[in-house]
C-alpha cells in the first residue's frame, strides 16, 4: 500500500523561521492540502530566536507556496531560499 504523501526525495527546503512564522505558515499550508515536513533546530549562538524550524514543501506544490509565502511575508524576506524561489524572483 503506497502513501499518497511525496516521498523525502520530493520535498525541497523552503527555509529556516522562528516558530511564530512557522506556524502562520504551516495552518496556511495545511488549508491548501500542500504536505510540508518541519524539523526544529537551534542555530547557531547569535542574537536570534533560540529555536527555529526548517520547512520543507512538496516540490510539485512550489508556485502554491511562494504565493502562500507572498501573502505573509511580502516579496522582501530575507529568509528566502535562493534555490526555492529562484523562479520566482523579479531579476
């Protein structure tokens, strides 16, 4: 029996965010259907938050996401993963 959940292989990174951003995220990306795995972290010694979270998105699901993160967080966040948004940028 196969799992209609894309396999780790189909997952790409879409960045790091302090868990108040996480959650705004992650309620929007679960109102979509879009699948998201989420692995918290400490980063490292500087004066930011003392825990974050790497999200990673269903990589069939990336224009989905991007206008999810758009209507966040504006165009502006520097938390963008290049390789993530790289289509999505105006350059």
């Amino acid at each position: 029996m196969e799992s209609n959940e894309p396999k780790q292989a189909d997952f790409v990174l879409l960045g790091s965010y302090p868990p108040r951003e996480a959650a705004k995220l992650l309620e929007r990306f679960h109102q979509a259907g879009i699948a998201f795995r989420t692995q918290p972290r400490s980063p490292p010694p500087e004066p930011r938050p003392t825990v974050v979270i790497d999200i990673s998105v269903d990589s069939t699901r990336t224009s989905e996401v991007a206008q999810i993160h758009r209507d966040l967080f504006g165009d502006g966040l520097p938390n963008y993963h290049l390789s993530f948004f790289r289509e999505h940028r105006n350059v």
